[in-house]
C-alpha cells in the first residue's frame, strides 16, 4: 500500500464518526462495483457507456457524494463531469480528491478529507455554472473556468459568449505573459505538447475524455426509419460520424487525418456516401433543399457565429437527429448538441434536404 493510499484510508476511518452515513454509502457503491464487474466478465461487456469514456471504479464509488453535493448546490446535471473531474484532477487517489483546496484560497492540498474536497469543489463548479447562466454562456465554458477561475467566464463573455480552445489558449497565455511549459500528454499532440504557465488550457478536452459531448444531449441516433437519407443510409452516416466523437474542433479540417470543422465533417462523410457536398456551411445551405419538418439526416443550419462574417450569414452546419440534438463539429469537440436552446437556438437558421 503506497503513502497517499494509506493516508485516505486512515483520513476516511478518523472521518468515521463525522461522515457515516455517506461512507456506508461508498462502501455499499464499491460492493456493487465488484458485483457489476463479476457480471460484465461473465457476460463479456465492456465497462464503458455510451457517450461516456470509462472512469475508474476507485472515482466511480464516489458517486453517492458526488450526486448528494450536486443535488444540494442545484448541478444535477453536471454529476458526470464532477466525476470526470475527479478523474482528471487526482483519479481518486489523494486527500484532497477534487483539488478544491485552492478554490478557497488555501495552498494546494491543504484539505485532507475528500468529502469536504468534494464539497467544496461542488460550490465552486456550481459559482462559475450559475454564473455563466447569467451570462447567457455556454456548457463547456464554467467546467473550463473550474480550473481558470471565474476571470475566464468573464473573458468569455466579451468574446463571442462561446467557449473555444483558442479562446482558452489566449487567455492562458495571457495569465502566463505568453511563458511557455512541456505538457507530455497525448491530448496535446496535435499542438506541439505545451502548455502555457497559467492553469491547463487543455482542461474541457480532459474532461471530454470522461464525459463526451454526446451526455449533454443523449447518446442514440434518433428515429433511424423516419431518416430522409432511408434507413441504411442514415445508419452508415451516423455510423461514420461517431467515429470522431470526443475530436477537437480544427478550423479548416476536411479528413481524418487533419481532423474536422463543421462543414468539413458534413461534406466528408456525406461524400462517402455518394453524396456531392461541397465544402462550406453557406455553400451546404445553398446547395440543399429547405425544409420545414426536418428528419433525421437532413442537415441544421446557424447563422452569424463567425464575428468576422456577417450577422445573417451562415457560418455553421450539423447533421439534424431529432427534436433537441445535432451531431456537429464545433469549438467544444465533435459529438451531440443540444440546438433548440441557448447559444445554437439564438442562432439557428433553418434545415437543410440533401439529395443526389
């Protein structure tokens, strides 16, 4: 048993008396992991979930804290990427098991209890939430500003109201006066493996490791028989889209081996299908037929999400699923989004056939 093991385990058993009940609750949630896992080998699955990269089972047997906090500070929703956090700050296996120590303004790993790391992790993820509502942000920037502070909600706000990587890129870097450190990390590979001196400008992506863009609008491909495409068509469609769910977002990217923007994923896999798409989301927009009750398939079209274009211009392009999702390439990743609210729904534009 290493050090930091045995330091959690004597925290948790001086912790006893103060934190019972929800220590029952873990150690029954860690039974049910093993019973689960018996059954999966038994039955020959896989322990990943839809949408949803695998989490260790040690962060896992956190659950019932971590939905019991994220009950009590009204982020329900976000349970997943409190999880994934977890994963990404410490996989379970320190004192301060969601490095909240700073977030209080204490000296890292001050906090030596994990229910109050989880605690006060949970407050703090649920500030930059509730405030990038009032905002009017969107999903990806409060989970990014876990890790920056609150500042990055604000830079976000007078920058287009959306996160994006560049824009986590620029205002690390300039927190770090451009200071530049190694960051060995594969999530880095397609930027050269740094990082800049200022927090992780990578954090949303870690995250999206644990917690796929595809958990904040559902994880199946809609009504596959209603599909414009026919149902076959469709599957394939969707079949090669998921594929890169989880990649970032590269502006100008048309293939696999570059990556993919958003008209630059419609118009590949499309393409494969015997479909002659041509390369931009105007040009997409242009080249299909609008229609008023859109299937499955049908391409969804947004309007002025490019500060540099005009406001009615279309800018953006996603494969149409159902009543709330799209799949599309956007600065959060590729994967699912919900385009009936909030940032897509101010700039939605209309639905697109497209036809042979």
């Amino acid at each position: 048993m290493n050090i930091v093991t045995s330091k959690v385990a004597l925290t948790v058993a001086q912790q006893a008396a103060k934190h019972w009940k929800k220590l029952v609750i873990i150690a029954l949630a860690f039974f049910l992991i093993m019973i689960l896992g018996v059954f999966m080998l038994i039955d020959g699955g896989d322990s990943g979930g839809a949408g949803t990269a695998s989490i260790d089972e040690v962060v896992l047997a956190w659950k019932p804290v971590v939905t019991e906090y994220a009950n009590k500070y009204g982020i329900p929703e976000y349970t997943q990427v409190i999880l994934a956090i977890i994963m990404v700050e410490t996989r379970g296996t320190a004192l301060d098991i969601m490095q909240s120590s700073e977030s209080l303004g204490l000296p890292p790993n001050t906090l030596t209890d994990p229910i109050e790391s989880i605690d006060a992790g949970v407050k703090h993820l649920a500030s930059v939430v509730e405030d990038a509502k009032q905002k009017g942000l969107d999903y990806w920037t409060p989970i990014q500003s876990y890790n920056y502070g609150t500042g990055f909600n604000n830079y976000i706000n007078n920058n287009g109201k959306m996160y994006t990587f560049d824009l986590s890129s620029e205002f690390s870097k300039n927190q770090a006066n451009g200071v530049r450190v190694n960051y060995s990390n594969p999530i880095a590979d397609f930027n050269d493996n740094y990082r800049y001196k200022y927090g992780n400008m990578y954090y949303v992506m870690l995250i999206q490791q644990y917690v796929s863009p595809i958990s904040t609008g559902g994880g199946d491909i809609g009504n596959v028989n209603a599909s414009s495409l026919g149902p076959e068509v469709y599957q394939s469609l969707m079949s090669e889209v998921s594929k890169y769910n989880g990649w970032p977002y590269i502006w100008g990217g048309s293939n696999p081996k570059v990556g993919f923007d958003c008209s630059g994923l419609t118009q590949y896999s499309f393409n494969l299908l015997g479909y002659d798409l041509p390369r931009t989301a105007a040009e997409q927009h242009s080249h299909t037929i609008p229609v008023a009750d859109p299937q499955p398939g049908d391409l969804i079209f947004f309007k002025g999400t490019n500060s540099s274009r005009p406001d009615n211009a279309i800018t953006h392009v996603g494969i149409y699923v159902d009543s709330q999702r799209m799949f599309n390439a956007s600065n959060s990743g590729i994967g699912y989004s919900n385009w009936n609210q909030g940032y897509w729904k101010q700039h939605f534009a209309g639905f697109g056939r497209v036809v042979k």
